[in-house]
C-alpha cells in the first residue's frame, strides 16, 4: 500500500545518501532518475514602491533515485525535528533543576518543597521537564527505523 506517490510537478523533500537535504519541485522522473527543478530569485522594487521577487533563472539537478536515503513526509519536517531536541533540552532542564534544588535542600538540612518561593520554582521546573518530555515524545526524529522503502515504477508504455 503506497504511503505518498510523486509525479511531476509536486514538491519533494528528502535527505539524500551523501547527507544533504534536496527541498524542489520535481520536473521529471523517467529511467530511474528524479529530475528536481530549483528557481533562483531575487527581488526588485515594483511600481508601487514595495519589495516583490521574481525568477531570475531555473536549472535541473538530476539524481539517481537509489540515492534518496528517506523522503521528509510532513510529519519528519524541520519544525518536528527541532521540537523534538527543545523538548529534551526542557525536560534534562527542568527534571535537573528539581533534583538539584531537592538534593540541595536535603544537604542543607532544609526543608526544599515547603518554603513558599522554593515549592513555585520546583513546580514551575517539574512542569517545564514534563513538557518538555511531551514534547520529545511526541515529534521524534523519522530516521529511526526504516519502515518505508521508496519504489520506482516504471510507467512508460511500450511501442508494438
């Protein structure tokens, strides 16, 4: 059962074998190929006086399909991937400011979680490691695991 199917003319994200991120329009596929259309623009000040951008040139790159080692699907964009590292740094942050402050206070023979001021801050940081958890949970990096694998089917018809 097919996840998501490209054809020419739909934008394509993925990371290729050599570690680099291709992000294009697909021009076309044909003979094992992928053909990613870029557009180079640049601004220029209209008639109204505002800044626009216009195509100042297009070129093709061409790759072999074989050489895509996964396609971003919407779910594995950028925004999910930082999310997903804000989200550890939060929870090692806020999960490590409570030990320490409870650690703290048990060393100082002090009592950590009943000072007024003291119980905010470690609730306050309780709360920012739990979401931050959350959040790491829930937008994991799509590397992990290879539960895909991309199929080229070729379409093309042949002559009698």
């Amino acid at each position: 059962m097919p996840v998501k199917n490209y054809y020419a003319g739909v934008n394509i994200s993925f990371l290729a074998v050599d570690g680099r991120r291709y992000d294009a329009l697909i021009h076309k596929i044909a003979n094992d190929s992928i053909y990613l259309r870029y557009f180079t623009t640049a601004p220029y000040t209209n008639l109204f006086g505002t800044v626009s951008y216009d195509t100042v040139t297009t070129y093709i790159l061409q790759l072999h399909y074989k050489g895509i080692k996964y396609i971003n699907t919407p779910k594995a964009s950028y925004r999910n991937h930082y999310l997903g590292k804000l989200g550890g740094m939060a929870a090692i942050g806020g999960f490590g400011y409570t030990a320490l402050n409870i650690i703290n206070g048990l060393i100082e023979k002090a009592d950590p979680l009943l000072d007024d001021r003291n119980a905010r801050n470690v609730a306050i940081a309780t709360g920012v490691g739990g979401t931050g958890f959350l959040l790491n949970r829930i937008f994991r990096s799509s590397r992990k695991g290879n539960r895909y694998k991309i199929v080229y089917v070729d379409m093309s018809v042949d002559k009698p």
